[in-house]
C-alpha cells in the first residue's frame, strides 16, 4: 500500500486539493516514512509544503476578505459621511445666500437711515442751543440723584452688613441648638430602649408563672 516511486507528475489539481485538505495524518504512507526511498520521501516532503503553502494562501485569504470587508465598511461609512457633509454645505450655502441678502437689505436701511439723520440734523441745528440748557439742568438733577443714590447704597450696605451679621448670629444659635435638640434625642432614645428592655425583662416571669399555673 506504500508507494515505492514517483507517481504522474500531472497529477490533477482536483486531486491535489482533495490530497492537500485531508490531514497528512490519515495519509497510509504518513506512518511509515521510514520504509519510503528517495523519490517517495521527497514526494511526501513536497505535498507536505503544497499543503502548508495552501493553507497559509487559505489564511492570507481570510485576512484579505476581512480587510476587504472591513474597508467596504469604512468606504459606505465615509460615503454617507461625505453625502450627510455635502448636504450640510448645501444647507450652509443656503443660509449664507439668506443672510447675504439679509445683508443688503440692512444695508440698504442703513443708507436710508442715514440720509433721514442728516436731513433731522439740518433741521436740529436750531434746537442744539436750547437742549445745552435743558442738559445742564438735567446734569445738576442727575448729580443730585447721584448722591442721594449713593447715600442709599451706603445705607443699604450698611443694613446688609448687620442683616449678614445677625443671620451668622442665628446660625451659630441654630447649630448650638441642633445639638442640644440631638442631645435629648439620643437621650430619649435611650431611656426608650431602657424602658423597652425593662418591661420585656418584667413580662417574662408573668407569661413563665402563667405557664406554670396552667400546667
């Protein structure tokens, strides 16, 4: 059953798949290498390296299918991306023609603004001698208010200070109060636990005698 010789070296590749995907242990000629010659012992070597250089071909193919896989992954990705990007230029665009047309309209007011306050300026020429006037008496009323205002602040600084003063005050009270309020707490509950251990260590002879008296 153990080949002596070379066989066909046109050998089919059907052949030589089906020989290169069973495991070269079942292979009859696998456990006896040692009664093979030259020819036969080189034969086995080669299909050995045919079956080692398929299989590492096998692996290399998975590795390239999964970078392929993974790059198409990427290449959709990158194509909504670039599809979600152009939409969102578009959108920019569109906002940028709005506000550039906005723009000129605003511009447009601007200049007309302008020439409606040049044309009031001519006629205000007249009137600037009388507002002086008026602007110096409001300057004189405005200093008043300025002082009975920052008299006010000073007055209200000065009550925040004491109003600031008292609550530090009563938080200082408070706290010294919480802690006598949690004094007596721990107390009662204290003497809640006595009282408690007390009547249960006193209820037990009275139901123990009862018990007795029944018997």
């Amino acid at each position: 059953m153990v080949p002596k010789s070379a066989p066909d070296s046109g050998l089919a590749d059907s052949e030589l798949a089906s020989a290169a995907e069973e495991p070269l242990s079942s292979m009859p000629f696998a456990a006896s290498k040692s009664n093979l010659d030259k020819k036969s012992l080189d034969l086995v070597f080669a299909v050995e390296q045919m079956i080692q250089a398929r299989q590492h071909a096998e692996i290399n193919i998975y590795e390239l299918q999964d970078r392929l896989t993974h790059s198409n992954g990427n290449i959709e990705r990158l194509t909504r991306d670039l599809k979600n990007l152009n939409k969102v230029i578009e959108e920019r665009e569109k906002s940028i023609l709005d506000l550039e047309q906005k723009l000129i309209e605003k511009n447009l007011k601007v200049d007309q603004v302008i020439e409606d306050y040049r044309e009031l300026q001519s006629t205000l020429s007249t009137e600037i001698d009388d507002l002086k006037s008026v602007i110096d008496l409001e300057q004189q009323k405005y200093t008043s208010l300025a002082q009975t205002h920052n008299e006010a602040n000073a007055e209200k600084m000065k009550k925040i200070n004491e109003m600031e003063e008292r609550i530090g005050r009563l938080e200082v009270e408070n706290a010294h109060v919480k802690q006598k309020y949690d004094t007596v707490r721990q107390e009662k509950a204290y003497l809640s636990n006595m009282i408690s251990d007390f009547t249960s260590r006193m209820s037990v002879p009275l139901s123990q005698n009862k018990n007795d008296r029944n018997d």
